[in-house]
C-alpha cells in the first residue's frame, strides 16, 4: 500500500503551488477589494490573460484531458494534488479545462462531437456550463421537469433551469431533460449540448451569491437543437452526469483541504504573535486544541480524498467513498476556517484577510452538488441496506 504520490506527481503538485503562490495568491489583494465593493469576483480580462499564458507555458492545461488531442491524461489521484493547492487561495481561477464537463463529455461525445466541442474545449478556445438544477427540484435530478421532445431531426426543448455558473459567458451549456417521463432517472434522461446563442435558449436573471460568488437561472422555450447534438445514447444521461459529478466532489474535497491548510497555516502563524493577558494564544489550550484537530482532521481527509481517486483510478466503484469525502472535508474545512476567524477575533471578520470568502465558498459547497445531509443519507442507505 503506498501513501505516497508518484515522483511525477508530487513535482506537479509542488509546480502548482509555486504557480499558486507566484500568480495567484498576490492578486488576492484585488479579489478582495472587488467583493468589498461589491463588484464580484474574477480576474480582470487584462491579467487574466497574463495568468492563462503563465500558466500554459507551465504546461498546466488539460492537465485530465487525453493525449490525442493536447492533453496530458492524468489520473484522479494527480489532479487531487493539483486542486489541493488551487483550493489555498481565494483568487477564482480554473485551469482550462474544467474537469468534471470535460470528463463527462469525454464519456460521450461522437467523433462530430468531439471535433467541435471537445478539441476546442481542452484547447481552452471556449467555456462550459452545465444545466441540471431546477427550480423545486433540489438535489434530486431524477425529479426534474424540463423535457425534450422530438420534431424531426431537431429536439424542442423547454424548462428551467437555475444554479448555473457561467452560465453568460459560457459558449454551451450540457443540458439535461428528460425524453421518457416514464423511465425519468432509469432511462429517460438525455443530455444535450446546446450553444448559449440558441433560439429559445435564455439567460433571464444573475442571481448574487454569498462571498461575491453569481449564478444564473435560464429559461428554455422551445429551444430547438439538431439531433447530432444529443450528448451521449438517448435515455442515457444519468450515467454520465454522476460521472460528472463525482468529478466535481473529489474536487470539492481536494479544494476544502487546500482551504483548511491555508487557515491552519495561518493560525500557526498568528497564534504566537499575538497575545491576550500577558500570554501568546499559541499557549492557551482552545487554542491548542484547535491546531491539533485541525491537523488531525486535514490529514484524515487527505488520506481520504487520495483513497478514494486511488479506487477511482483503478476502475471500481467509489460513488459511496466520493459521498463521504465530500460531506466530511467541506465540513471539517468549515469548522477549521471559522476557528481561524475565531482566532483573529475582530480582524477575522473583517474583508482585509481572506478567511471570509473562503468560509462563504465553503458554505456554498456545503449545499452545491448535494448537500452534506444528502451524502450522509446516501453513505447511510448503503451501509444499511436500505436502498430501493
């Protein structure tokens, strides 16, 4: 058993931290003064191009992506690595491509797909969404509404759908509907690569999110897409959002470590320095306790996430290991990121330090692709033998 990452893929990790501290962690200062402004967050286009250059020099993108077309095929355990050190800033950066729409379309687009999509999508030439929350549907997508119904070569589609990230910058968006009201989750849910300049295909509303985080509700009327543009067989879309969504926890996890590293790192750091009643709080005990469970905690889930893409990896199922890392490192992260706050008392609260915005993106994951109590039920269901 090796508790170890391969000599390649530790010098990838250790190169995404100095690409992290180097390029990253010195625009942190602009991020947080765009939040308190309230103008949201991102990268001004200018920088952001500079990054994307520094960054694929680095040989950084499509780091997952396969080999034949420009990609470098990395396995899950690799990019664990990779997002722990991305998830240590709160500067909002995604190495081109995003991994879990790249990985579900990797399972299932046709060689037509593929040309158009795909290759320009690991080249970093466009952006991704993906549509499956609905209003009233919450974390159950075999409940959802929206259907596409066939009109000869074309598929009509009408919905909602909300919750969607990029959702206006984005060049497609992966659909999902349902085609067999009947079968829904067991057969009758299709995905769908639909262009954001469809006709019928409309962005209504920017919806502002804690930490200066948006999102976006779209709706669809009668939004028609040619047949070749069915992602994967018909009926048989599930299969492949779970893929994608998987990819999106272990990522999650990876980013919650990083996160509870960054906070601890900063504990360590102040505790000594600052004293209350003539003593460091290094010395008090809450304190103490903190750090030591903080520890504990980021090591377990580490030890955790790498399990589990170790499983991954070799081919078996990890949808209950994938629930367990996602629930207990987001929440472990949460906890750990508040007792820093904590211990900077009132300048922990304040927008100068960059402990807030990572306490709201983690409040965020806590619900996003399935809150803790639903991965909880599912670890449970599983353990009991309940499920139906």
């Amino acid at each position: 058993m090796q508790f170890e990452l391969a000599e390649e893929h530790r010098m990838l990790k250790d190169l995404v931290r100095r690409f992290v501290d180097d390029q990253l962690i010195p625009l942190e200062g602009n991020t947080l003064q765009c939040e308190a402004e309230g103008r949201g967050l991102g990268i001004e286009p200018a920088v952001l191009k500079e990054v994307d250059e520094v960054s694929r020099e680095l040989g950084l993108w499509g780091l997952d992506a396969p080999t034949d077309i420009g990609g470098s095929d990395l396995p899950a355990v690799a990019m664990v690595g990779v997002n722990e050190e991305l998830g240590r800033t709160i500067t909002p950066y995604t190495l081109p491509p995003d991994s879990p729409n790249l990985r579900m379309m990797m399972a299932t687009v046709n060689d037509r797909q593929r040309t158009t999509y795909l290759e320009p999508y690991v080249r970093g030439e466009t952006i991704s969404a993906i549509g499956i929350s609905e209003p009233g549907a919450g974390a159950d997508p075999a409940a959802m509404s929206t259907t596409a119904v066939r009109d000869g070569d074309d598929w009509i589609i009408n919905g909602r759908k909300i919750w969607i990230s990029r959702a206006a910058e984005a060049d497609f968006t992966i659909l999902m509907a349902v085609t067999d009201k009947e079968k829904r989750a067991h057969g009758g849910i299709s995905a769908f690569l639909v262009d954001n300049d469809s006709p019928g295909f409309n962005v209504i509303r920017k919806i502002p999110m804690i930490g200066g985080a948006a999102t976006y509700e779209i709706a669809l009327d009668d939004c028609r897409v040619p047949s070749w543009k069915l992602l994967g067989r018909e009926g048989n879309g599930f299969a492949p959002m779970q893929l994608r969504l998987g990819t999106r926890r272990i990522e999650m996890a990876a980013w919650s470590i990083g996160m509870a590293q960054r906070a601890l790192d900063m504990i360590i750091e102040y505790a000594p320095q600052r004293k209350t009643f003539g003593l460091p709080l290094s010395e008090r005990q809450a304190i103490q306790w903190w750090v030591a469970d903080a520890a504990t905690q980021i090591h377990a889930a580490r030890l955790m996430t790498y399990d589990c893409a170790w499983k991954l990896d070799a081919g078996r199922d990890v949808r209950v290991e994938i629930s367990m890392i996602k629930a207990y490192a987001t929440e472990i992260a949460w906890t750990i990121v508040d007792h820093a706050i904590q211990t900077f008392g009132a300048m922990g609260v304040t927008k100068e330090l960059p402990l807030h915005l990572m306490a709201a993106k983690l409040r965020t994951m806590r619900i996003y692709d399935g809150p803790t109590e639903v991965h909880k039920w599912v670890v449970a269901r599983r353990i009991l033998g309940t499920r139906r």
